[in-house]
C-alpha cells in the first residue's frame, strides 16, 4: 500500500513532534519530513513532492498565507492548514481556504488526552481527505481512536412520520472537505426570502464564527453562527457552531434550534447526520436536505431517514465536488432523490421549497 507522504510547517517543536505522532498513527499516512518554516520546507520540496501538506499561519521568517501563495502560484499542493482558536487565526484561516487551502484544523491541544482521543481520527481523515485533491482544481504504528459513534448518541431515530401541524419549509444542508466553496455558491444564489436553513459544516470551534461573518457579507440571506434557542427564520441560514451539535427542534408551529455538547458522531461535532435526523424527527416532508463535497460518511445515514420521512433530498454530483465521500455515501443507501451540479442545486432548492 502506497502511504499517503506528508510535510508538516509549523514553528513549534512540540507541535511538529505531536502531529507527527498523531498522523503517523494511521497506517496509510506517513510524515516525510517536518519543518520549522517554509524556507526549510521548500529545500525538502527539492527532492520530493509531498502528497499533503499541512501549514501553519503564524511564522516569524514567512507566514503561512504568503508560502501558500508561493505554492498555488508555482507548485499546487493540497494544503491543510492547521491553527490556533484564536479571532486573528479564524480570520487568517478563511484567507488561506480563498487561497486555495483545502482544509482547516485546530492546533493541537498540547498535553491533553481529550485531543488525542478525539482529535486523531478527524485530523487523519482531513489528510486522508486532502490527498485525493487535485490540487490544480483549487487555488507504522497503529493506535486505538474512539469509536464511530452514530446519531443514536444523541437522539433516537424517528419513529415514523413526524406530526406536522405547519406548512413552513426548512432547508438542511451538510458539507465538509471543499465545503466552505461550495456552500458559498449555494448559499450565494438563494433569495433573501428563502425558507430557514440550517448547516453543518466540519470546521474546528472558533473558525465556524469567522466563516458565518464572511457568508453573511457576500449572500443575500443572512447567516449567523446558531446560539441554543435561535429561531428557524426565512432568509436566514444558522451555521452550527464548530465543536457542538445543532439539531432541528419545534414547538407548535415554531422551527428553533438546539446548540449542544455531546460525543462525536459518525467522527464528527458538529454532525450532518445529528442534524438531518432532527430535521427527519421534526420537519419531515416539510423539509429538503442537500449534502455537499466531503469525506467520510457523514450524513448519509441521516439523509436516508429525511427521505423516509418525506423530506426531499438532493446530492452534488461528482464531477463538481472536491472529495465526491460523503455524497456518494448517500446515494449508496438509497437516501437520495436527486443528484446534481453544484451550480444547479440553489435552484432546486428554491423550486422544491416554494
């Protein structure tokens, strides 16, 4: 099996030496080299091209945003940026994605159990993710992870179709790896009457406020980073907060959200599928569901209870996605009722939500 070659950036010591360990735990991924800026890191480049790298922003000789230039421009590689949970890194982070980044991960949590328990899996899986880019469509030791928990862990499946006492639409919408474009393109086309949408997208905490601040400047909806208790308006979108689960929830006639703690789901936190399985429970067919480019198998399961439930149920085809994982993992189970170019998705939504 060929193993998937990584170049770690970063300044830190400590923070090489830890994403070194935590990449290399999985059996399919290897780190080639780790150094402590990019001018060390373009004399690896010399004599091997990495298959991933992954970035830091904040360097004293040249900052991450200017090496990323740098590669985009000359040598496109499938970047991963990998950042503090800070305001100023969150702003950054964004910048590096409109650079042509593929994803982003927070740095990690030196000395805690928690991030290596729940951190590995994930951080593995964006690289994993990262690999199988084409870079230019963009600007060993195994070690136990967590189980893979499944939405069960935060609520119980429908139990059959919810009771519908309203008319009024959702739109719930899931995106990982490639997501952050490509929700802007169907975000960026719905009207500013468009029924409420929710969406999880897989983004570390702290990032998830940043990215719903850039959306809101460039759509014509308004989209906020969900608080526990938000209401589900028409012409907004509430973006789940990085590190907690969103679920859809009603009373009477009223459409809000939940903004909780809780286990990983299906490796995630935020989970699409927590967030579809609310929708199924309580908007059923009142609902459309769309999943986006991504890897993994999140919300696949979740999407198949929506379309059980009645809920309409759109997939992005192929040849527009960055990692065609998550969208075809649906399809799969049969919980897709249509699949289609990222750039025709807004207007189905809009048509099957009216």
């Amino acid at each position: 099996m060929k193993k998937v070659r990584v170049l770690i950036v970063d300044d830190s010591a400590t923070v090489r030496h830890t994403l070194k360990e935590v990449i290399e735990s999985a059996p399919d991924l290897e780190v080639m080299a780790a150094a402590a800026d990019p001018f060390v890191a373009a004399r690896y480049m010399r004599d091997e091209a990495p298959d991933v790298i992954v970035l830091d922003i904040e360097m004293p000789r040249m900052d991450g945003l200017s090496f990323l230039d740098r590669l985009m421009s000359q040598h496109p590689v499938p970047v991963v940026i990998c950042s503090s949970l800070t305001e100023q890194a969150s702003e950054s982070a964004m910048a590096a994605l409109d650079r042509g980044a593929v994803e982003v991960i927070s740095k990690p949590k030196l000395g805690t159990r928690e991030f290596l328990v729940e951190s590995r899996a994930a951080i593995c899986e964006v690289v994993r993710a990262a690999s199988k880019v084409d870079a230019k469509r963009l600007r060993l030791r195994r070690v136990a992870t967590a189980p893979k928990l499944s939405a069960d862990a935060m609520l119980e499946k429908p139990s059959g179709t919810a009771m519908i006492q309203t008319t009024e639409k959702v739109i719930a919408i899931g995106a990982s790896t490639g997501g952050t474009d490509a929700l802007l393109q169907v975000l960026g086309r719905l009207r500013a009457d468009s029924p409420g949408v929710l969406v999880v997208q897989h983004m570390p905490e702290t990032f998830t406020g940043q990215f719903a601040r850039r959306l809101d400047s460039l759509c014509r909806v308004r989209v906020k980073e969900a608080e526990d208790g938000d209401s589900v308006l028409r012409g907004q979108v509430l973006l789940a907060p990085g590190g907690r689960h969103m679920l859809l929830q009603r009373s009477g006639a009223r459409y809000y959200v939940q903004v909780k703690n809780g286990p990983l789901v299906a490796r995630h936190r935020p989970s699409v599928d927590v967030l579809f399985r609310s929708t199924a429970r309580y908007a059923g067919k009142n609902a459309v569901g769309v999943i986006l480019t991504g890897m993994g198998d999140d919300g696949a399961r979740g999407m198949l209870e929506m379309k059980t439930a009645g809920a309409y149920t759109i997939a992005q085809d192929e040849a527009t996605c960055v990692v065609f994982g998550m969208p075809n993992e649906a399809i799969a189970l049969g919980g897709v009722d249509r699949v289609m170019p990222l750039d025709a998705i807004a207007d189905e939504v809009t048509r099957r939500a009216a």
